[in-house]
C-alpha cells in the first residue's frame, strides 16, 4: 500500500481493513477491472479509494500538478456523491490530490471554473457529469481509471443511457470498477460490453447479511403508529436515528409531529434544494440534530456517525430498500436497531419481506410508558456527570440548598427538572385492539341562550364555539347545542356552568365586538333539547321538513292560488266533469274528398303582383294563437293586441276547374317533362370559338394571315417586354 494512504487509515482509527477493502486492495488486481458485490456498509468507498491509487500514483508519492482528471467516480444521488468526495479527499489528502464534485443543484459555473483550474480526480452524478461533457468544460480524454459506485441503483433510477455515453468517451485503456449491492443481469450485460475481463469479487458469501444489525418487528394497533414510533424515540433518547417512510407528504407530516413534541429532527426528501438536504445532514453529523426523517433519497451510502436506530415507519416496497434503509446503522463493525412499525393490516406483508430477505426479526410490540420511564432513570443514574470533579462554586451552591432543604427534596427536584426536559410518553393500546365506539350521552339540565349574530353576519358554529369557549369561560364539554337562525344563535349551555357563563360576560353580555348574549326562553320552535345527538347540531343541519310525523292516511291540504311550483305538483287535482271517451264502435269518418284535375282545363291565372304605391299588406301570421280581448280584465276597448290575426288579403281567387268535370274513367298522370335543347356542336370553322390572345381584336383573328407575314400584334411570336 502507498505509505501516504497507510498514514491516512492509521490517522482516522483504520487498524483492520474490511474483507471488501482487502479484496480490491490485493496486489494480484492491480491492473484489473472489477466488478464487485458487497453489503452496504462495508466500507467501499474507501476500498475503491484504495484500488485505483496505484494506477493513478504509480510509483510516486504525490500527485502532479492539477490539470484534466485522472479518474472519474460516478454515483446515483447527490448525497452520496459529497460523501464520497469527503472520503477521498482525507485519503488522499497527503498525496496532493484536488478532489472535486459535479452534482446536480449545485451552481454550474463553479464547478466550471474548477475544472477549468484542473483536478485530478472528479466525483459526480450521471446527469451533471454528462452536461459537463456536453459543454465541453469536462475531458475524459486522460482518464486512467472509471468506478461506478451504486451501479445497479444507477441503472434502476434511469441512467444507463448516460452511464454508457460517459464510458464511450472515456479512453479504451483505461481501468473500470463497478461495485453492486447485487449483480442483475443488466450489470452483468454492462460490465461485458465496457470491461475488459473484469474480476469478480464478492464478499456476501462469508458472512450473514447485516450480521450487526439487530431486527425488530414492533406489531401496534392502527392507530398508534405515530406514537410508537414516538416512544420508541423516547425509549433510546441517547442515540440518532434515521424515520424512513414512503412518501414526501408522510415525511413532512411526520417531521413536524416529532418536533412538536420536542425532539430536533430534520427532514431529508427530493422535495427539497441541495442547500438545504446537506444542511440537514451536517446537523445530524454535528449533533444538533437527533433525528432525520427521510424518503429512500437518504438509503443509499449515506453514513451518518453514530446512528444506532433505523426506524420503517412505512414498510419498504421490497427487500433491496429494506437491506439499504437498515444498513445505514451497523455500520464498520458497529450495533444498530432496525425496527419496523407493523400496524395489523401489514402484518402479513412484513413476514414476506422477512423471509425474501433472509432476516430472523423479533416479534416485539413498542415501549410502554413504563419502559420509557425506567430507561429514563437508568439514563439519570449513569450519567458521567455524577463522577465528575465538584468546583467551589458548586460546592458553596450545594451547601445553601443544603441548608434551605432537605436532601431528598433537593434529590425529587431535580427528578422534576431532568424529566421536565422530556415529554411525557404516549399511552398504547394493545395490538389486535380495536378503535372505541363512540359513546352518546344525555347532555343533562341545560339553558339556551341568543347571540346576536346570525346566518345574514355568516355565523357559524366552528368559530362560536372557540369564542364562547375562550370568552364565557367555558369547558367544550359544557356546550351543547348550536343553533344558528337567519338573525340570532341559539347555544345550549350545561346548567352547572350557566351563572359562570353569565358572571364572565358581564353586565352588558358582550363576547366580543359585535357579539353580545342574552338569556333565552327555550330552543328554536319546533325543537326540543335532545331531540337529536349532540355532536350533528353544530352542523347547521336543516329543519325539519313539515308533516314530518304526518300519518299516511291523512287528508292532503287544499290547494290555495299562491302555492309553488313544488307544491302544484303535488298538491291533487280539482274534481270535476270527467271527459267524454270517443266510442270506438262507431263509424269511421269519410275521407275528404279530393279536386279532380283536368288535363284540358285552361292554365289558372298568375297572382297579380301588388302595385308599389299600394297600402301595405297585412302583418304576419303570429307564432302562437291570438289571446282573447282583454276588455275584461281592465284594458281599454279599443286596444289591438300584437296577438291578433292579421286581416285577410284582398286578392282575387284564381278560378278553378270544377271537379265534376272530370271524365269519367279517366285517372290522373303526371304531365310528361318537355325535353331540353341540347346545345349544337362547335364547329372548328366557327371563328367566334377560335382563342383571341391577348392584346388583339377579334376581327383580326378572323382574318387569315398571307405566307411571309410578320407575327400578330401581341401574338405567340410577338416580341416580349424587357427581351
């Protein structure tokens, strides 16, 4: 090994390398392309740091001066792109090497001018590097040595295209390493085409898979999710934790639940800008921070320090998620939890996932209250602070409380204070338990009072109720019904609470500006004090439609003369005379008899047109019938409605054949067409069909031209304009 990278590993507390780290660090595959499998955790980064250093050193110490890059690391997410970055920059950080990053989200004329400055080995991701290329701020053209970290997460987010576009303009000889979780047939498809006999190294068979990890299957009821996942947080109050779930409104939601209740969490999701996604992993690396709640942005290579807890708040959606979201603890040979919350519905679920995986889990259920409490004071008693060394201001501040109270009552406050600092713990159902009916109770004695708003001010129970509870000094529980009316609300307020009630509002019975009470005499008309359940008359529900309670047999009212159309339709019909059926024995009626047409009868004379000067004819027939003179109804007598029918035209009726003479036996024909004239055909000698071009008479055309004449005036052969 290169004496600056060994003094590196010495500095940082490497005294054993991993299996993995041995493997592509051996000497027999120097110059050979890998492709290797091992579990997350295992300290790759750092094994593939170690690989490529004799290729890129050869036997030098340091690095030259910085000028195209020598090796390109490519990984699936931003994230981990920095955290290889910093890995390779305290490994090689003796040798000289300027280490640099091409992410996505990050200024791009930066990372420009970086290259522009020159580096020797450049760390991004598959879009942002590709770009580089592209634009030519990025040349592969003195690249040794290509390591695709997370290769068949890469390809499953989409990246094959630029994976193999980057390998394309990489050099021919030059070493590639590709390093897999698991080796899929489309990494095996991808290391044949862009490795050159690649060597294949895997370290998952010597050991069990996560063998640091301690699995825990927590089974609570379907409600309790959140706070079991809450007392489990409580439970290991000393150590950071990552909460994965699956969807970004889930991390959100969670993120803020947890920090209402006082623990320091950050969010980690795609949601979010780069700024702020490396913010909340610098806090939880500085420890300001307990508890990360991310998406599977955060289950790929992300190391945090210390992370001892990985909580499933969602179960993953297959085995491949559940192995990278627990491998983020138990990581370089440390312990780590990994527990999964499993409401009753996934139960079967997460017993698939289980054995898919080849994990043995304990079937456990989340902390009690109890529990909480007694890790708490072991916590309390095992502090290091009990054996640190007491200074004289302590001592003379020991001495006063000493002598202001008693020992046992100095040691019940600090109790007070140490768990004062904690919130409390959540009570857990059992796990198979069902979610309590809810339970209807009488609201008991009450009294009603008026508010003067009503449905015209836009009242509404959901902000009355805070006001009465807030103003009136009042118990949600002492409210009973909400009545709001067109002018005025009615409340139901409990006896007991009634003289409290009318001792805060004061003299005046004012709530608020603009909002005064009064004593009421009862509930609205029609309405009694538990007619109806309590919580559905806040609801602003509708009345009661009338005759609600009205028997079947009971006599429909009259119909009056200013009913509604609602109620015309169903109000029953007047009695009287009933209509007359026609018999359908009688006699069909005789068809009308038609006029009979008469060949030889003399054309009817044309309708004479009316003359220009005439008085204007009738108005037009109106749409609709003429309605009856209104004379009766109060207008005047001579009034002419536009509804009336126009006068008859004053035309002459053209005689008509009489039908009677008609010859007997002798039908009707229709009258044959007369045929058309055909037009005559055109004569070639016709010269009034001849073409006349342009600019010529007609009469010229017709004369016939002598032999040896010159062209036509405006002819074919006439001379052209411009020629």
């Amino acid at each position: 090994m290169i004496p600056p990278l060994s003094e590196a590993l010495a500095e940082r507390g490497f005294d054993i390398l991993t299996p993995v780290q041995l493997a592509v660090a051996a000497d027999d595959v120097v110059a050979e392309d890998l492709l290797v499998s091992a579990q997350t955790g295992s300290g790759k980064t750092v094994g593939f740091g170690l690989a490529i250093a004799p290729t890129l050193l050869g036997d030098a110490h340091k690095f030259g001066p910085a000028a195209l890059p020598l090796a390109l690391v490519v990984a699936p997410t931003r994230e981990l792109a920095f955290q290889v970055m910093r890995e390779l920059t305290w490994l090689y950080a003796r040798t000289g090497a300027v280490v640099t990053s091409c992410v996505g989200g990050m200024d791009i004329r930066t990372e420009r001018r970086t290259l522009e400055r020159g580096v020797h080995i450049v760390v991004g991701t598959p879009g942002r590097l590709r770009d580089h290329i592209e634009r030519g701020a990025l040349d592969l053209s003195e690249i040794q040595a290509i390591v695709l970290d997370e290769a068949d997460e890469m390809l499953d987010l989409g990246f094959r295209e630029d994976l193999e576009f980057m390998l394309g303009q990489a050099p021919v000889e030059r070493r590639t390493l590709m390093f897999s979780a698991t080796v899929s047939p489309m990494i095996a498809k991808l290391a044949k085409q862009y490795q050159r006999d690649a060597k294949r190294i895997s370290t998952l068979g010597g050991t069990d898979q996560h063998a640091d990890i301690s699995y825990q299957a927590l089974r609570v009821s379907a409600s309790d999710s959140e706070h079991a996942i809450f007392n489990l947080l409580r439970f290991h109050e000393d150590q950071s934790a990552i909460v994965f779930a699956n969807t970004r409104a889930a991390v959100s939601h969670l993120t803020a639940r947890l920090a209402n209740r006082g623990l320091s969490t950050v969010s980690l999701s795609g949601e979010l800008s780069q700024t702020e996604r490396t913010h909340a992993l610098q806090a939880m690396r500085d420890g300001r921070a307990r508890v990360c709640v991310a998406t599977d942005v955060a289950a790929r290579g992300i190391d945090l320090p210390n992370l001892n807890l990985v909580i499933h708040a969602d179960l993953p959606t297959n085995t491949e998620s559940l192995l990278h979201r627990s491998g983020r603890t138990g990581r370089a040979g440390r312990k780590g939890i990994s527990a999964l919350i499993v409401p009753p519905k996934a139960v079967g679920k997460a017993e698939r996932l289980l054995k898919w995986a080849k994990i043995s889990a304990e079937w456990t259920v989340a902390p009690s209250v109890e529990d909480v409490l007694r890790k708490d004071e072991e916590r309390l008693l095992s502090d290091p602070v009990w054996s640190e060394p007491v200074t004289d201001e302590q001592a003379a501040f020991a001495e006063k409380l000493l002598g202001l109270h008693a020992p046992d009552v100095i040691a019940a406050a600090y109790l007070r204070l140490y768990q004062s600092r904690h919130a409390a713990p959540e009570e857990l159902r059992a796990p198979d338990s069902k979610p309590a009916a809810r339970e209807h109770r009488e609201f008991g004695p009450s009294r009603w009072f008026s508010l003067s708003v009503g449905r015209d001010d836009r009242a509404e129970a959901r902000w009355l109720l805070p006001l009465l509870c807030r103003a009136g000094n009042l118990e949600k529980a002492a409210i009973g019904a909400i009545r709001v009316q067109n002018n005025e609300t009615l409340v139901e307020i409990a006896e007991s609470s009634a003289a409290g009630f009318l001792a805060a509002l004061g003299p005046d019975g004012v709530l608020e500006d603009g909002v005064t009470a009064r004593a009421a005499s009862g509930p609205p008309s029609g309405q009694h004090s538990g007619d109806r359940p309590r919580d559905g008359a806040r609801d602003g529900a509708r009345k009661p439609r009338e005759n609600r309670d009205r028997g079947f047999d009971a006599k429909p009212k009259p119909r009056e003369a200013g009913l509604a159309r609602s109620e015309r339709a169903t109000s029953p019909k007047p009695e009287g005379k009933p209509r007359a059926k026609p018999a359908y024995d009688a006699a069909p009626a005789a068809p009308r008899a038609k006029p009979a047409y008469d060949p030889d009868a003399a054309p009817a004379a044309p309708r004479a047109k009316p003359a220009y000067d005439a008085p204007p004819q009738g108005e037009r027939k109106p749409r609709h019938k003429a309605k009856p003179a209104a004379g009766a109804e109060g207008r005047s007598a001579g009034f002419k409605s536009h509804d009336a029918k126009p006068a008859p035209r004053s035309k002459p009726k053209p005689e008509r054949a009489d039908p009677s003479s008609k010859p007997a036996g002798k039908t009707w024909q229709k009258p044959a067409p007369k045929p058309k004239a055909r037009p005559a055909p055109a004569d070639a000698r016709d010269s009034s069909k001849r073409f006349v071009p342009p600019g010529m008479a007609k009469a010229d055309a017709r004369k016939p031209r002598k032999p040896g004449a010159g062209p036509r005036p405006g002819g074919r052969d006439a001379p052209r304009r411009g020629k």
